[in-house]
C-alpha cells in the first residue's frame, strides 16, 4: 500500500491508498518540533489503531511547504517503514508549469493542480482554502499559469484578535445575520461574508482574464465554510490533495521504471 503525506503549514495530512482506493486519512499538527524517533512512533500509532499492518506499507510519498521537517520526517520513514519516501520537486509533478520561476511554486499549489486537471479537466480554477488561500489556473492543455495567494480566513482571523486588543479569540462560523448585535457576531460576519466575497471576486476576475469557461474546484479543509455559502465553486474536493499525490507517486514510479 502506498502512503502519500501533505505537510501544509498547519496540518500533516495522510492518505493510505491500495492502488486509486483511499483505505485511511489522518491529520496530525505540523508546528510542534518533533524527533525522527517521535514522527515514527506518532505514524506506527496512528495506522496501528486503524488496523493496518506497518510492513504493508511498500511506498511512501511527502510534499511539503515546511521544509524544516522534512529530515526528521523523511529519517522516520527509513528507519519506522524501510521505505526510501519519494519527495518530488515542483518540476517532477508531470506538469508544465508556465511562470517566472517555476521552481518557487509551493508543491502543495501543484499537486491540487494536477489533480484537479486529472480529475475534472480544463481550464480548470484550483482554489486550497489553507493556511494561505491558493487559486491557480490550470489550462485545456494541462498548463499551470500561475494564480493568486490570499490570507486563509483563519490566518486573517488571528491577526484581527491578536492585533485588537479588545477583540476575542471566536470560533469561525457564520452568523445567523449580517447585521450583529455584539462583539462576536460582528467579527463572524466580517471574517466569513467578507471571505465570501473576497472568493466570489477573485474567481470573477481569473475567469474574466481569459478563463470564463473554467470550472472551479476547491479543497482545503477549511473549505467547508465557505464552499456552501457561494455559487461561484462548482465542486468542492476535500481529496484533491491526496489524489494528487497519489497521481504524481504513479508518475514517478512510470518514470523510474522506463
């Protein structure tokens, strides 16, 4: 079995796939530093109690925006696993990416690309609702163009109570109305109807820019605020980035073996 891991600049997302069939997701915290022993121990803990046999792991496949992880991590799999992990770079995704510095696209951008492409076609609008909000476009002709990079709606959320000294740590949701009462709400409102509309905008001037017929897919987890409350998505994919991940895996072995 294949294990394909997003290290994002929040959370580790993992996938266990028995060939294109997701058997498993887990999450994990990324920020908190941890030993190659303790990234081993976590991974064997977290499948063990799934019921998964370690020695059926064969593969192993990291993209990462963390770099600073990636020894301990990438040790953990050699010495928890066995496995060598297949870390590809931005230029061994399968995609030709049309921008300036191609090699300055964070990975996690490419690896939704190329599964929204594989999956759904183009032009295809990828948007990652994230630590960071990505929309990039990808073309007919599975070109990567390049796109925009906003503040997520929980980064914009701390810098609104951490830099108001009145203001309070809330819970991200939307308000039963636009027009609030109190403190709260008030700050639910702005943050999620202000997201909105800074989504609708954002989609609304790609597609203005040459892509109107461009279907648009989103992923994130934090997507699941936004995606239902706007008619701009037209697919929302909480495996987009795992699909991708295991689509590249798939490429790099085809490479390695011709």
């Amino acid at each position: 079995m294949l294990l394909v891991i997003d290290v994002g600049n929040t959370h580790i997302t993992l996938g266990v796939f028995d060939g294109e069939q997701v058997k498993a997701t887990f999450r994990a915290t990324t920020k908190q530093p941890r030993t190659s022993d303790e990234y081993g121990i976590q991974l064997c803990d977290l499948l063990e109690h799934r019921n998964f046999d370690i020695k059926d792991i064969t593969d192993v496949i990291i993209s990462s925006v963390v770099p600073d992880i990636m020894h301990s991590l990438g040790s953990a799999i050699i010495k928890y696993f066995h496995v060598k992990p297949i870390i590809p770079t931005t230029l061994d995704m399968g995609l030709k990416i049309n921008t300036e510095h191609p090699k300055d696209i964070g990975p996690d951008r490419v690896v939704d690309a190329v599964a929204a492409y594989e999956k759904y076609g183009g032009p295809v609008i990828v948007v990652d609702f994230g630590t960071a909000t990505t929309y990039d476009i990808v073309t007919a002709d599975g070109v990567f163009e390049g796109g925009v990079i906003s503040p997520g709606i929980r980064t914009s959320a701390r810098a609104l109570w951490g830099g108001a000294a009145m203001l309070p740590e809330i819970e991200i949701r939307k308000p039963s109305s636009i027009i609030a009462k109190e403190t709260v709400s008030s700050m639910q409102g702005g943050l999620v109807f202000g997201y909105i509309g800074q989504t609708e905008y954002i989609i609304q001037k790609i597609k203005a820019a040459g892509y109107e017929d461009a279907k648009v897919v989103a992923t994130g987890g934090l997507g699941n605020i936004i995606v239902p409350e706007t008619d701009a998505i037209d697919i929302y994919d909480p495996m987009l980035t795992l699909d991708g991940l295991r689509m590249i895996y798939e490429k790099c072995k085809k490479k390695a073996e011709n």
